[in-house]
C-alpha cells in the first residue's frame, strides 16, 4: 500500500494512541502530533509544512490562503463531521480544484447528544435539579416536541422519545418519510414552531434558522434545546425570547460556546460546560473512521 510522505495532525484532534500507532504504518516520516490549537494563520502553515497529509479538528481553519502556502498537500482529513461546503472549517471546494482529497467523518457523537438531551429534559419538567419547566412536574408523555434537522442525531432524538409516548414532529430540508410511517409527522417550520411546546436544533455549523418572526410564532411557555456547532439561530432575538420568563433553553457546552457570556447569565438557561457528544466511545468511534479514511483513500 502506498503511503504518504508525511502526516501531520496540525492540532487537537483527540485521536488515541492506538490511532496514531496505525498512522505511522502509512507515514513515512514519523507521525506529528499537536495537542493544542495553532494561533494564527503562519503557526497552521509552518506545522503542516511539507507533508502531504493533515488531520484536523473542527476548531482550527484550514482555508484557501493556507491551502496555497502548502502546495505538497494531497489529503486533508477532518476529524469531525463534513456536512457542506458552507458549514466545513476547511475550504473544500478549493482544496479538491487543487486535487487534494478531503473527507470527514460522520456519526461519531451522537448518542452522547441524545443522552444529554433526554437527561436534561427530564430534569426540568419534573424539576429534578434547580429549574422546573411549569408549577407542576410535568412528563414526556404527550409534549409536543419538534425536531429540527432530521439527520443521524435527530432520527436517534425520535427513536429515543417515541417509546415514552411523546407526539413528535419534526423540519427537514428533505422529507422522511421512513420516519413519518412510524408517527414522526412532518410541518413546515413555521407551524412546526406554533405546534411544538419543545424543539431541539440539530443542524450543521453555519446556517441561522431561526430570527425574529421564528421566535415569535414559538412563542412563549415553550422550551429550546440546542446542541448544533454555533448558533442556529439570531442572537438578539434569542435574548428578546429568553427574556420571558416562561421560557427556557438548554444548551450543551457546544451549543452554547458562540454566545455571549451575559446571555447566560439568564436563570431561564440550563447550560453544560462539556460537550454531549465528547466520551470515550465517541473518542473511539472518531479514531476508527479517521483512520479508515486513509486507510480507504491510500488502498483506492
């Protein structure tokens, strides 16, 4: 099998030891590994240098200008999720009109998303920890729950909710209609909004759904769950909904780290300091598929 003449994870990737040990099988130079972020767009381009293979994690920018400062490169690997283009940490349209191969991985922290979601949603409608959602607890059991982004994480968020006899509804870009056959009904966004007394977003980085009229129609007593990379939605309308005290939002450490620190001083917002989807099974899972898409890119 051939291999590459370096390959150099250009920052905290998080893969395991073991990972590394098989990189080094398709690296003729020894693997490097950096365990912390680069700082600015010279310190990204220095660290890849002459190698013909980077790893990287959705943290740092690998874009257009850094991709030309690196003209041995032939692989880029993300060791997160490449939905898009437009969501990508990485410029891939370019790098792949230059030749270079990129690939991220896929489902490799969702069931932590899921388990956080579920745990947290349980402690405030029976009022288990500091927040309680109304006067009296409240169950799964008939809410109303809407999911944004029918993907990996939203389908594992119904298949989790449908046994507790929750009326799900969900928005996607693409219907699903697998899902709708097993009572998971599809609604325009905007009524999706009006009918759900819960939604939880579940959508790539990069992209707003929600602004001031969105916000409007969901309206007030209602919860927001958002575990998406960034923001889905405006910031200053969130500030505006969250302002009423009916309303509550739960955010993991992901879904929170683009807002403003003020904002989450607001009692009505339930927040997580760790990522959901981060465990040790998630660090394996990613490990394995970073590494098979070498494996299957240098083996093609």
């Amino acid at each position: 099998m051939p291999k590459f003449n370096k390959i150099v994870s250009v920052d905290h990737t998080k893969l395991q030891e073991w990972a590394v040990r098989e990189l080094q099988n398709h690296s003729k130079a020894e693997v490097e590994i950096h365990k912390d972020y680069p700082s600015s767009k010279a310190e990204i381009i220095e660290r890849i240098g002459d190698a013909e293979a980077v790893l990287v994690s959705w943290r740092t920018p690998i874009d257009k200008e850094i991709i030309e400062n690196c003209p041995n490169l032939k692989y880029i690997g993300m060791c997160c999720s490449l939905y898009d283009d437009e969501s990508a940490n990485v410029a891939v349209k370019f790098a792949r009109e230059q030749g270079i191969e990129v690939r991220g991985i896929r489902d490799y922290g969702d069931p932590g998303v899921i388990e956080f979601i579920v745990s947290a949603l349980v402690r405030l409608l029976h009022g288990f920890g500091e927040n309680q959602w109304k006067e009296m607890p409240a169950e799964l059991t008939n809410r109303k729950i809407g999911i944004i982004g029918l993907g990996v994480t939203g389908q594992l968020l119904a298949k989790c909710l449908l046994p507790f006899g929750a009326d799900l509804y969900y928005f996607s870009r693409s219907r699903k209609k697998e899902w709708e056959t097993k009572n998971v009904k599809y609604l325009p966004l905007d009524e999706l909004l009006e009918t759900s007394e819960i939604i939880s977003i579940h959508l790539p980085k990069n992209i707003k759904i929600l602004k001031q009229s969105e916000f409007q129609k969901f309206g007030s007593g209602k919860i927001l769950i958002n575990t998406s990379l960034g923001l889905p939605f405006d910031e200053k309308s969130f500030q505006q909904w969250i302002g009423n005290p009916s309303n509550v939002a739960i955010f993991d450490g992901d879904g929170k780290s683009a807002l403003d620190g003020r904002i989450l001083k607001n009692s009505n917002i339930i927040s997580a300091e760790k990522s959901a989807g981060w465990s040790a099974e998630t660090e394996t899972r990613l490990s394995q598929k970073v590494v098979e898409n070498i494996q299957n890119f240098l083996g093609s």
